[in-house]
C-alpha cells in the first residue's frame, strides 16, 4: 500500500515544463481570446497559442454564420477550403458609409 502512495505521488509531481516559442503568436492569442465573443473567435486563440507552443494543430474552418468583429462568415465549403466573411452591415442592409477594399 505504502508503495502505491509512493509511486502515485512521485507521479503526480511530475510536471512538463512547456516553453513559448513565438512571443508574437502567444500576444495575439491573448489579445483575441480577450475580445472573443464567439466560438469560431475562441477556437481562434486557441490555435495561435498552440502555435505560440510549438503545438502542430489543424487551423478552425469557419461554418456559416461565425462572427469574426464586425464580419460574419456567408459562405463556407469545407470540400473546397474557402470561405468568405462579409462585413456585418452590408447583411443587415445599412449600405451607408462603408467603404469597399
């Protein structure tokens, strides 16, 4: 018994040590995670700190209807991998003063 108590504790204190790798990526992580208000957002700040990390992971592909800001994804065709954001304005019908780039 005393063996196992042993064994479990020398395991529980052991501890990976991950250090950052990309300063810039673990910024913009923090920053979108801390304006984030929508789940394609969080899914954002989470892969930019596993690259911060050095952790391989698959980029978020947005599905019809994520919130990016002021944009909203109006198409998505996953097969394909494109997908357009269109700003927010244009789709509730307020034309006005926005400027096309």
């Amino acid at each position: 018994m005393k063996i196992a108590i042993n064994s479990l504790s020398s395991a529980m204190n052991f501890q990976h040590q991950y250090r950052i790798i990309d300063h810039k990526a673990f910024h913009l992580a923090q920053r979108t995670a801390r304006n984030a208000v929508s789940k394609y957002e969080w899914e954002c700040a989470i892969f930019k700190l596993k690259q911060a990390y050095g952790f391989e992971a698959k980029e978020p592909f947005p599905i019809l209807g994520d919130v990016r800001g002021n944009y909203t994804c109006t198409y998505s065709n996953l097969s394909t991998g494109e997908y357009h954001f269109t700003i927010s304005r244009l789709i509730n019908g307020d034309n006005k003063n926005v400027s096309c780039f």
